[in-house]
C-alpha cells in the first residue's frame, strides 16, 4: 500500500483525491492546503483523511511515498523539488513548472533520487488520444502535414497565470505525444482585453522540420465552448471534436492527390481530391484521471517510466517559454 | 438599358452571369473566354449571347457600357484598366488586383474616368453579413475585442495563387467592412505541403489600435468543411456559422463582468460570467451575387458609391499584399 | 428541520439522496434498501445515516416526517400508502402507481390524512420545462397545433416494466404540465424484440378536442440517443432538444398563414410561409431534483400544493393505463 | 435515339426535364403543361423543345417513345393509361396513382402491352439508399428489429393531397426497397389544422411477421427540418440523416446481447450492451434523378425490369389506402 500526500485542494485537486482514492493499492494520507475552507469541504465528504494547512506535514511524512501536487503553477517548483529531496515520488499537475530552468532542475533531481516525476497531462490519458497515437502509430495518416487546434469558450480566467500558461499546456502535451518531434521555432501572439494585464487569448504557431505546422488557438472568452482538434496527413485526416457525446474521434479516408500534367503544353500540378469513409472508432470510456492515477501506481510499483514523465512535461514548458518570449517581443520567431 | 460585357466564364463566370441575365435594367451582351469549350458551354444553356476569344471585343464595344471580370487575379489589372481607359464601368471579382500599386492604380483609372469600380466581395452582400453590420452598427456588441475566422475544407486548389490571395479575400474583406478600422500591423505563415510550392495553409494575424485583433485560418487542406466567424465585444457575442443551413448568424448575450477585489488585502481582479439569451435573426435569403448585381445597376444609375468600391478593394489587398510579405520572410510582423 | 427515509437506494435513490442532503431545513435520517452492497455504497459516501434493510424502521420512525420512495414501480403503492397511513408526507418516484386504480387510492388518502404526495417527475422542475411553461402561457404559440416528442437510445433495459412504463411518463407529464388539457383518447402500439416479453419500443398517439394531438416515440433500443420534443402553435413553434449542451429550447417565430384565393376562378387555400427569428432563452442551470427537493421541503413548510401532485401522477397514469390496454388490444383507440 | 415527351411543368418536371435532357441516348421532344407560363418558363431556358397545352400532342405523337408524367396525383392514373395505351414506356412521378384500383390496372396493361412502367421513387436512386441496401442486403444489420422514419419541415402545403399522399411515399418506397417484406396491417393518424381539411401532419404504424414494425412521422407544419431514418437490426444499427451535408449514412457497430441469468434463485433477463465503432461509407453522390433517368433509358434499351416498377409502385400505393382507410375510421387497423 502506498501513502499518498495531496498538495493543494482547488479547483483540481479534489478530482485527484477522488481518483486517488478509487486506485487499487493506494491510500490518501494527508491532504494540504492554505485555505481551511478546502479542507473542510474535503473532510465533510470523507472523514478518513489527515488534514493540514502545512505542506511539510505531507513533504517530511515518512510514512508517506508520493505527493501530488495541484497547486498555482508559480509553486509548483518549490512543492516538487522539496517532495524529491524528501524521497517522494511526484504527480505535479500540468505545466510542469513557470520555467525550462526549474523544469530541467526538477528532472535532474528525480532521475538523482531514483524518483518518479509524472506530469499530470490528462488528456494524455484519454481514450480518444489513445486511440488517435495508435492510429498515427500505424502509420494510418501518412506523413503529417498539420496539427491545428483551437480550445476555446467563456472563462475560467485564471489569476496567476495567461490562457497560454493554462490552456496550451493541454493541446501542447496532445501534440508532443502524438507527433513525437522536436518543434524548430514557436511564434505567439496574445491579447489581454482585462484591465489586469493577464492575457486572455492567445494564437500560437509551432514549426517543425519537413515543412510540418502547428497552430493552437486558446481563448478564455469565446462565445461558445469548441475544442477542436485536426491532424492531417497525406493518406488520411483526424478529427477530435471533445465537445461531442460520442464518436469524438472521426479518421476521413480523405486526401488529394497530386499528379503532373503537360497538356496543352503548359506545365502545372494537376490536384484530384479522394473521398473516401468515414471511420468512427470506439473509444475507452474510463475516466482519463482515473487511468493516469493507476499508471502513476503501476510505475511506482514496477519502477517504470511514466508516459507524461518530467521530460514530455518539460518539452511543453519549452514551448510555453518559447511562446511567452514571442509574446513578449510582438510576435517574433523563437528559434527552439 | 445596360449593356454588360463579360471577360471569364470558368468557375466563377457563369454565376456572375446568370445573375446578371436576371437584374432588371441589364443585358449580358457579349461574354469572352480564352477556352472555346468555356463559350460553348455558355451558349449552350442561353442563345442570347455574342461569345469571343478576343477580350477587345468586349473592351472596345462602345454599345457595352459595363464590363465583369472574372478572370484569374493576376490579369485583373489589365482588363480593369483597359476597361476603365475605355470609359466602362467595372465589376471585378476578388481580390482587385494582385498588387497594392496596380490597385491604386485603378481605384485612380476610376475616379479620373468617372466610372464605377466595383469589387465582388461577394459576402458583404449576403444576408448574413448585412444582418452581423446592423447588429455592430447598433452598437450592440459594445467596443469590440477580437474578430476571429476560420474557412477551411477540402480543395480548390488554385493553380496561380495560393490560400492566401484564394479564401482570406472573404473573410478580410468581411472583417474591413464589420470592423471598419484600420490595421496597424500584419503577421502571416503560410506552409506548402505539395510540390508546386503553392501555399494551402495560411495563418494570418492583425493587429489594431486598442488591443483590437484579428486572426485568420485558410486552408485547402482540412478534412471538414469550417466556415466560422466569431466576433466578440464587450457587451454581445456573435458567431457566424456559414455551414449551417439555417440560424447562421447566432447573438449572444454573455460576457465578463470585471471588477476590482481587495479582500484578503491581496489586489485580484475579479471576473464574474454573465450568461443570458441568445438570438438568431431572420436573414434575407436573397442570393448574395443578385444582390450585388443589382447594387452595381444602382450605382451606374444613380451614379454612387458602391458598398465594395475600389477603395474597399484596395484595403484588402493592402493587407493581403502584407501577409504576403510577411510569410516570405518567415513570420515577420509588418506594420501598415 | 424535517426528518426524511429514503426507500430504496438502486438507480434513482442516490440521486434523491444527494439532493435532499443538500436541501436546507431537511435531514436523511434513514435508508432502506434489500440489498445490503447497495446500503454499503451508500454508506460508504455518507456515514451519518441509518441503513436498513427492513422499510418498516423508515415507516413506523415516529421522527420521521416524511418518505421518499425510489423503489420498483410496482411497489410505489404499497410503501406510499402504507407511509401516509402512518402520517408521512411522500415523496414517490414516477409513475406513482402501476394503475389507475391504486394511485386514484393514494391521493385520496394523502388528502384524508392531510399529508404531501408529490410525484417524482423531475423533469417539470428542469429550467428547461419551466421557461417553455412560461412561454406558453404567455400565450406566445398561439392555439396550440401538436405536441411531438421523441426519447430513444440504447438502454436502460428494466426487468420490470416496458418501455412505456419507464420512458413515457416523463414525456407525458411534460405534456400535462405544458398543455394543461384533457385527452380524449390514447392509441399506442408497442413491440418486444427480446425473449422476456418487455416491450423495448412504444408508439403512442393521445388526442385532444379541437385537433389536438400528441405522440410519443420512446425507445430502448436505438442507436443515438433522441430526447426532442416539438410544440407547434398557430404563432410559434417551441423545440426542446434536451441533447444539447446549451440552448437546449428554442423558440421559432414561424408559421402559417391561411388565406382564401380565388383567383381563376378556382376555390383554393392559399398557404404562405412565414419565417422569422429564433430565440434560445437563458435557462436556469439548477440541477432539476434540487429544485423539487425544495419545493417538497416548501410544501411541507407552507402547506401548499406540489405542482407535481398526485393528481398530476394520476393524470398520468389515467394515459399509460389507457395505452398499455391499447397494446394489449392490438393497437385499438381507448377513449378516457 | 429514344424521343421523350413530359406532361407536367410545374415543381417536379423541370427537375426531371434538365435530367432527362442530360441523359445519352434521348431526346426531350414534347412538353406539356396547361399553363402557358409554365411553359414559356421551360422554353425560356432552353430552346429546342417543343411546347404544347394539349396532352394528346404527346400521347399520340408517333414518333415519342416514352412519357414521362410529373402531375398532380389524382390526373396519373388518365395519363398513364392513354400513354401506355399508345404503346409508349412511362415514367410517373411518385405516388403510382390515387388508388390500388387504378395502380394495379396500370400494372396490367403496362405489362400486356409490354412497355415500361417505372414509378419515380426518387430516393431509391441516391447513393444513400443504395448503400444502405447493400449493407442490409450483405446481412450486416442481422434480423431486422424496427424501421423509424421522420420526414418534417415547414411546407410544403398541397392543394390536392394531404401530406401522407405527399411526403410518406417517400419513406414508405424506401422501407419496402430496404426491407423487401409484405406488411400485414396499416394503422394511421392524421390531423389537419388548417380550415381546408387537409391533413398536415401524420403518423403511420405498419406492421409485419415476426414482431417487425415500421413507424413514419410525415408533417409540413414542423420547426425545423428533420429527415431521419433509423433501422436497427440484432447486430447493427443503421441511421439515414439526410440533412447532413456529408455523413448521410451512418452504420453503428452497436447492440444488446441478452442472456439467462438465475443468479439468486430468480429467473430474469440480462441485458448487456455492446457499443463498437461507428462507420460512414462513402456514398455515390450522382443526383438521383440522373442515375433514375439513366436507369430508365438502360431498361427500354434493354429491355429489362426497373427497380421501381409499377409493381413497387402499387406496393406503396397499398400501405397508402390501406393508411387512408385506417384515418377516416380514426386509426382502427388496416390488415392487408
């Protein structure tokens, strides 16, 4: 049986614990957070947990073998990197930490204590990202093109972070673990609309070798909730509408064809479109959250690294950072 | 009685000439095509027609007083002006020119022959779009905060010019005539996956004055068709769905109410959602292209300004010829 | 504060119990179930209620008040009466009885004893039902033409009831509360496909004065789910489409117009077509059982009539009976 | 070259006359309409036909192989009868005629004089139907459960059929197509709002052996347009929405697997539920009424029997009258 700490009882942390809770070989120790309020809410609805508003009641624990931590981004860092240097294993909710620097620092240290680092990319752990890497996986697209996205709707506005900190991470995470390549340059543009600065939608473009593009589009404040997905290739196309009840992933027989053609003596590229099925496969249903809690406990158990380990989380934070810094100069390339 | 040449009877001819036939006022009396097989097909559905090869035929004619181009774009500036240097009046199809400075060159040709130039920006006349300007005119949507579009789906990729310079015309073209500001700054990328270096996917970012922006995406290459606009301001919301075969143009009343928080002597700024009703208004169902033609009658008649005049024209292209340089150097923000 | 048991705690139960929880001035002192996993579930949530597996320790609790009863519909009968006998208001899931006969029993003698019998037909207190009742008795449809509704997909097989005993009743108390008129007569037809004899598929069409019709498709065994309901009136037209994720009513200002023409001569009606906006009212997102949760509670408190009564569950118990004898008689017209 | 005469110029012939007209080996010679607007309207597009008020200019005409009839329903019955009689091939728009009676004389004489009689079942010759036919034919559905069909909009109002004459052909065509089973009983409702007595809205329930059942929703007073058909057979469920612009067919891999279950000592059914990929066929995007007319060419030249023959044609004539008869004795039970 593993003991598990939970840092930070918000927005988020509460689905965790439900998970964590329902996970075969594990047990919710203490639960952290500053607001009294939250460990109340979280007692009222089960009474077996310690809490505390002291996080070094979970970190300095020796009864307890890992912590997950759902806490604002800026602290991720400091909870991770004292939970490592106390001999935890860690689940820190996405992104992985506000810089590549303490990111980096992070990895090195839990490759150091022979810890395990998973970043919490839900999706990741979605039956229908799944199924879209096993049908990437077998080459059923062809060679990528494109991976275009866009989340968008009406709030939630965060306070210490911009949409791009806290929607991207999402479709960032998606992408890297589909593609599986490493981005050549990132280029950004956001807008706040707010008095406080904070930017509330965000266009981000992402370059890959091979003339492979990638565009994101993350907007707190859209008039209606779209969370859209296409990856096209040059045999077949995805489509991973997450608004949809059912058949959220769509694979289209779909694609042009390009041949040469000299008639009448001008040359020019001849294109013809093929328009084939429509496939619609089924999709694991379990709760992502709950499959990622079972895979955190399978990777402690048989010392495995986990899918979303600190290096995909890492490789998101690089692009974040890459992002920002566009941002921050109007829009300019940042090589990677 | 006016008497109307026209010069291009591929795609986009015939439909300009079918309702042109039907304005009251007008005759389609010549029509030109380089492609013999083009003037046959004409013929073939209509007797009443004079067809040529020689573009001159239709230029010189001094019983024709009105002259539609349908054309590809890079021969737009050649027949717009031989026509106008003629003392025609001129309807050409979008976008006005490849070239800022040929179009100024004809919006000039225009105003010094007295003679109408009129671009098709075919959507501005729609039921839609006429609707969506009312509803902004109003002042409904309160100070407006972005302007974003997408029009993708599989094919027509065009052999002279890329997504660009094919789809952005409709939805720039829309954006100048709902917003009526101008751009201060343009960013584009643009990626070719085929081997003629034809572009068939753009991204395109404006900027405006008061952190007003405004995003495109055109693609030739996307597995379903998207045509969907969303412009959002501080009061209203509006969404305009062109797939949908009914209720394309959606308002809703929601938004975000910020307010300043001190509690807890921290300085937050709080952001409460209003979320209320919303409303698809009637839309005149008139043929978007009827509409126009008949404007173009109005106009020669009455001798006004047409909605989509060279001018109109001439801010697209400024924006397009922009983007374009924009993507030749890999990204780059150009300012206006 | 009002004490309430709770018999049974299978599908429904949790539900009631999550609610009436939560609802201010009421207590879950005790529930009961046959199965003793069931009461361990739901103990396993919640440990400060009784559990038990005999209803007589809900029925015979002097401190107890009242009794919400989400058991087999064939049982409703029996622990309501046997509750208001011993002076408990009740609560009884839909439909209150499995005959006319038994429920016309129990509301007499909810009012001989003086006690609450409220009807579990949640929907009635969705926002959804609530703003159409408000439309239409703002007499915004004009005279009423037809009431359609549809509720199909796969499942939930019952092993006790048909698919009319189990669907309809929440299609037919909408109806009620909506129309708020007398049927003349029910038709229905209804098929089994399975071994069992359970009819998985009905079709039921009741009849009004004055051209008045409803219908109901309900459904266990289709391949998406359908909950659409459609009021069409001589001024407007309501659609419930309760699929959706927002805008789940929409109003169509649509219609008809009848004129008489008599142009050659010729006797003939002359229809027009009348199409104008649409408009989705903002809904009020209150979970449904809360709402009535709060009303039984109100009720209690105040002495008044639940507008779910047993005399609204009569009413829709007097159209299942009709129906089910319709079935039973292939299908022939049952006047009520 | 096989000359072809049309009587009937109104809604339906010009659609069939620009079909026919495109159709290798015809020629349209003759139309027919009693009105001269009519008339000059056709011959206003096209020249080459020529143009008559009088029908016997068709029937008698040596020199015309075939008819085509596109008028009201109560005249096809007269028209069909003198063509034939003429000994030319007929091709009558749907429904066959206004009577069993008349249909099956038409059947007779069609076949005595050895001439064609093919009924315009319009949707039989869509991609859509002619895929699903495959399917069901390759037995992918299993054992047919039910056929659902729903066909609603706003209008079309007839001035000589009720709405069952007018809009359940269509679905009745394609039920009797798919399934390829003789019904046993009819019933029908029906309801007219309007002053003119004709019914606006109905609901028709056929049944078959072996617990099979068809139900249809015809009603030109609706909201929104909904042209939805459902066929579910033990293994595979089939859904028809051709409202869709793309993904008309949709074949669900989805079920119910019933099984014995005794577990404690009581004997009840257990329902599970299998819910697999979801696949959407390419469907041939021919307009149907090109494929019908070439269908009716490649049959006079071949001398073969159409799909949709009169005897089709009478099959759907039947349920028809036998609905009919099943509505003026308010919904009893037609047996067939």
């Amino acid at each position: 049986m593993i003991n598990i700490g939970v840092i930070g009882c918000g927005y988020w942390g509460p689905n965790l614990i439900r998970n964590l809770v329902r996970t075969q070989g594990c047990k919710v120790k203490t639960i952290c957070d500053l607001k009294r309020e939250r460990l109340n809410f979280i007692k009222g609805e089960r009474s077996n947990f310690r809490v505390t508003t002291n996080y070094k009641d979970v970190i300095s624990d020796p009864c307890i073998q890992a912590v997950a931590i759902a806490t604002p981004v800026s602290t991720h860092y400091q909870f991770a990197k004292e939970a490592l240097e106390n001999g935890k294993h860690v689940l820190v909710e996405k992104p992985l930490t506000a810089s590549y620097a303490h990111g980096e620092e992070l990895v090195y240290l839990a490759r150091k204590k022979g810890k395990l680092l998973l970043v919490d990319h839900t999706f990741i752990y979605t039956g229908a990202v799944r199924k879209m890497k096993e049908i990437i996986d077998a080459g059923e697209l062809g060679k990528i093109y494109y991976f275009d996205s866009v989340r968008v709707n009406l709030g939630i506005f965060q306070h210490d972070v911009n949409v791009l900190w806290d929607l991207a991470p999402h479709d960032i995470s998606i992408m890297d673990y589909l593609l599986a390549k490493d981005p050549v340059s990132v280029m950004s543009t956001c807008v706040s609309h707010l008095c406080n600065n904070i930017e509330d939608i965000a266009y981000i473009t992402v370059n890959f070798a091979d003339n492979i593009i990638a565009h994101f589009h993350v907007n707190w404040l859209a008039p209606t909730k779209i969370r859209l997905i296409q990856i096209v290739g040059d045999k077949k196309m995805l489509v991973y509408d997450d608004i949809q009840n059912s058949e959220k992933v769509k694979l289209y027989d779909k694609g042009i064809i390009v041949g040469d053609n000299n008639r009448e003596g001008i040359y020019k590229t001849l294109v013809q479109y093929r328009i084939g099925d429509m496939y619609a496969p089924k999709l694991d249903q379990t709760e992502a959250l709950k499959t990622e809690c079972e895979h955190f406990l399978e990777c402690m158990k048989r010392g495995i690294k986990p899918i979303t380990d600190g290096i995909a989380g890492l490789r998101v934070v690089k692009i974040l950072e890459a992002a920002e810094k566009s941002i921050k100069e109007h829009g300019i390339i940042v090589k990677l």
